[in-house]
C-alpha cells in the first residue's frame, strides 16, 4: 500500500511513503545477536521519497555493535553504539542527480547518467547535500564560510553519514561481515573486482541488503563524514558518534564500503580505511570515490513513520 504523507510545514517536506516492507528472513550462516534480532524486529524499513523526487530509507536508529575484532586493527575494538533515527539515500549518488544541482561531472565513466558519480572530492560531495538541501527548502548543514565546511548535526538538510551511521545500515540489523551471510554470494549484490570488469555500473543492478538498500558492498566507495582515525574505535562515545577532530593538515576522511576494484574482504561491512579529501588537488583522479547522503529524522516525523508500519 502506499499512500502521501504531508509532514507539517517547518518539520520537512512532502515525503511518499510505503509500509509494509519487512526485513528479510535470516540468512543461514549469519546468525544474529539478541541485540541484532531487536534491532530488526524493532526497525522494519519504511521507504520514502523526498520532495525532489529521491528515494531513501528511514532508519528508526537503535543500538549495535560496530567494529570487528577479527578484522584488521583499526575496526577494533567492537563496541556498542546506539543511534538516533536517520534516512539514508536507497542508492548511490548517480550522475543524473550530482547534474541536477548544477554541479560538473567528474566522473570517469560518464557515458550513462544512471552510473554513481565518482571522483568526487569530499567537499563537492558536501556541496551537493547543501544545494539538494536548497532545493527542498531545508536547513543546509554545512558552513561554507569555514575551512572543513563544518556541519550543524541539528539542521534538517542532507549530509554525508557518520561512519556509525553507514555500518548500522549496512549491517541491517545482523552482525556479521555480509548482511546476506557467506562472501560467496558476494556477487549477487556488488560489483567489486571478480565481476565489474573494471568499471562502475549503473545504480542498483544488483540485489539491496535486507533493508532495501542497494550497492553498498561495491560499485564505488563512499565518504563519510568523519576523520580516519585507526585507533578511534578505542575512545569513541556510545551515542551518535561523528568521529574525532580534525587536525587541521593531512586531513583523511572515512571511505566505506567496496568498490570495483576491491577484494571481497575489502566490501565486508566493517572495513575501514581513510582517504585524502582531495580538496585541494587540482587532479583528482580517484575513480572509485562517491557518496550517498544521509538526513536527520526529528522525533515528530519518526512518529508519522512508525505509524505507517502499524
């Protein structure tokens, strides 16, 4: 069933939404915590669109383990993490909508518009959250007028995700490497390096995690919000964590997420690693950098979402 649903004015704007969609059934071999299980009772996606006509998926938020101690040394120690509710873009930033907001295109691979835009510096992926954020008549997070574009985590406007933000939705509610279970089955939801033919591909071609949303193991990359740390993980708060400060030089930002050109061990959903922001080079040629914006869901409205799943 779906069905409009009017937001009051000054909390968002017109969103279509579905209910009804429910998690998938566990997947053998990727057996949930009691924590996970919970979770995915509790947080049955609802897909939305927003008023620009962009489809995301709202994320009630809850709590998980993030990280990996079997993983390499910078994704441990696991530890637990509770989120505040969020929407998170169904698919990566394709071309057609980096254009939309008269932005260039950068991306090496430019001949269908439907292909995730990449190459993409960090800062022209915050350019773009603020002009989708204009365009709808939100409150634009990032300042422009400082050097790191520094965000206002209490703006309604769009955003890159914390890293938190982006392991939660990846995992969707499991706690395992692949919210679809083994890495053989790798291959039905990404494209990464045994079938991409060096290439991206356009958006959503392959199967979405169990949430609904697609391409998030491979195709490209995707920044985040925070400063790469290795050994942030050790120190980072419990709530809504957005990473440490920056250090003013040498910044590296948060990539998450494989590309096509990763290993299957570089798409689990808990790999890290930190990438020059490529802000200030004139020849960024990183071809497998994109990005999917995420946006914070005030209490009022995740009161309207709740509702469509009743």
């Amino acid at each position: 069933m779906r069905f409009f649903l009017f937001l009051p004015l000054g909390i968002a704007a017109a969103l279509l939404c579905s209910c009804g969609k429910s998690a998938s059934p566990p997947v053998a071999g990727s057996e949930p915590s009691a924590t996970a299980a919970s979770n995915r009772a509790q947080n049955t996606p609802v897909e939305i669109k927003t008023a620009s006509g962009i489809e995301m998926v709202y994320v009630q938020g809850g709590e998980f383990m993030m990280g990996a101690n079997n993983g390499n040394p910078d994704e441990a120690p696991a530890h637990k993490v509770k989120l505040s509710a969020f929407a998170i873009d169904k698919y990566e930033v394709t071309q057609e909508l980096f254009e939309k907001v008269q932005l260039p295109n950068p991306s090496h691979w430019n001949e269908s518009p439907k292909k995730p835009v990449e190459r993409v510096r960090w800062r022209d992926a915050k350019q773009y959250c603020n002009e989708r954020s204009a365009l709808e008549k939100l409150k634009p997070v990032y300042n422009e007028k400082t050097a790191d574009w520094d965000p206002d985590f209490s703006a309604n406007g769009y955003r890159l995700p914390t890293e938190a933000e982006w392991e939660y939705a990846c995992k969707a509610g499991t706690d395992g490497p692949f919210d679809f279970g083994q890495a053989d089955k790798l291959r039905q939801v990404a494209w990464f390096a045994d079938n991409a033919e060096e290439k991206t591909h356009a958006a959503g071609q392959k199967k979405p995690n169990r949430w609904g949303i697609f391409d998030l193991y491979g195709n490209v990359s995707e920044w985040c919000e925070d400063v790469y740390s290795p050994t942030y993980y050790k120190e980072s708060p419990a709530n809504d964590p957005f990473g440490p400060p920056s250090p003013g030089k040498d910044v590296k930002r948060v990539m998450r997420g494989g590309s096509w050109k990763s290993s299957s061990e570089m798409c689990r959903s808990t790999f890290r690693q930190g990438q020059k922001t490529g802000d200030t080079d004139a020849c960024f040629y990183t071809d497998y950098c994109g990005f999917r914006c995420v946006r914070r869901i005030s209490p009022e409205e995740s009161e309207i979402l709740r509702a469509t799943r009743k």
